[in-house]
C-alpha cells in the first residue's frame, strides 16, 4: 500500500512527489501531450523517403471517385 506523506505544500506518495490539478487543466496538458506526439508523427512520416513517392492527380480522383 502507498504510503502518503504530507508537508509545506509537498506531497508524496512512496518516495515520489505528486502534482494535483483540476481534471480540466490536466485535460489541456493531455491535449497538448497529444497534438505534440502527432506533430512528431506527422514530421517522421513527411522526412521518410519511402513516403516521397508522388501519385499522379487523375489517378487520385480516380482512387475517390471524384469527377
């Protein structure tokens, strides 16, 4: 069982400190979490070479079925 230790504003829980947060400011650190992993996901997938390969314009259309 965790043991809970409490004093001058610090709070533990064994031996690391805990940050407390509203549940809405913590959402927004999520969020943020989020779209950052995305970025890097985004930025690797658009340097890789393998993904340079080009498509030609009427075979997208074609691939949507757009007129």
């Amino acid at each position: 069982m965790a043991k809970i230790i409490e004093k001058e504003n610090l709070i533990k829980i064994d031996k690391g400190p805990v940050v407390i947060l509203p549940l809405k400011k913590w959402k927004e650190f999520e969020r943020a979490l989020e779209d950052l992993e995305d970025a890097v996901r985004f930025q690797k997938a658009i340097s890789d070479p393998k993904n340079q390969k080009l498509i030609p314009f009427e075979k997208v259309k074609k691939m949507l079925k757009l007129p």
